[in-house]
C-alpha cells in the first residue's frame, strides 16, 4: 500500500506553545484543521504550517487527531496572526488580520 500525499495541515496555538513545537514537535494527541481559519479560532494566534502524510480517521473533515508524534521537520512556517478590530461610526465593524512571521508586538498603525 503506498503512503497518503503530504497535505498541508494548520495547528494552531500561543506563544509558549508554539517555542515548545519548535524544539520538541509535536505530541501524540495533537489537532491539525484543514483551513487556517479554523486553527485561528480553535488554536490560537500562532499558526504552524504543517506537511503531514496523513489521511483523517473521517475522510474530508474538516480537523484531525494525530496519534504519533510529529517531528519538527515537517514544519513549513509559523505565522503570528494579530487581531485588530476597528470599530467605524456606523454598526458595522470591520476586521483585518496582519501577519507577523516573528514574536514580535503587532505592528504600528500609520496616520491617514
């Protein structure tokens, strides 16, 4: 039987957890999501871009449990997405993602 293509996977995390990833890999028990959104909003703000050759228990979902360890090797990039929220005079709020690929603060707004 041949091995699964490697497929990007997203998991998403904190700071700490992301440092830890990055000299450790990752855990047996962890959760990859198929789409960047849903690690943001399950995981955490730090995005690791993951190639794994692995098919989900449930084909097409969206979400995978893996059982074994994941080396660090197979990691693609990591971004920091930060929040910012602007909120206008009507009742509609806007949302913008800037992207960060280090740990630093969130970047500066500029006068318009």
């Amino acid at each position: 039987m041949t091995e699964p293509p490697f497929r990007i996977w997203f998991h998403g995390t904190n700071e700490a957890g992301a440092k830890r990833i990055i000299d450790e890999g990752f855990r047996p028990g962890t959760y990859f999501a198929r789409g960047l959104e849903d690690a943001l909003e399950f995981g955490g703000p730090f995005v690791i871009w993951t190639a794994l050759n692995i098919e989900p228990a449930i084909p097409g979902n969206w979400q995978m449990l893996v059982a074994e360890a994941v080396p660090a090797a197979n990691i693609l990039k990591i971004i920091h997405y930060w929040q910012h929220i602007t909120f206008e005079a009507s009742p509609i709020q806007s949302c913008k993602f800037f992207a960060e690929a280090d740990f630093s603060a969130p970047p500066q707004e500029t006068q318009s």
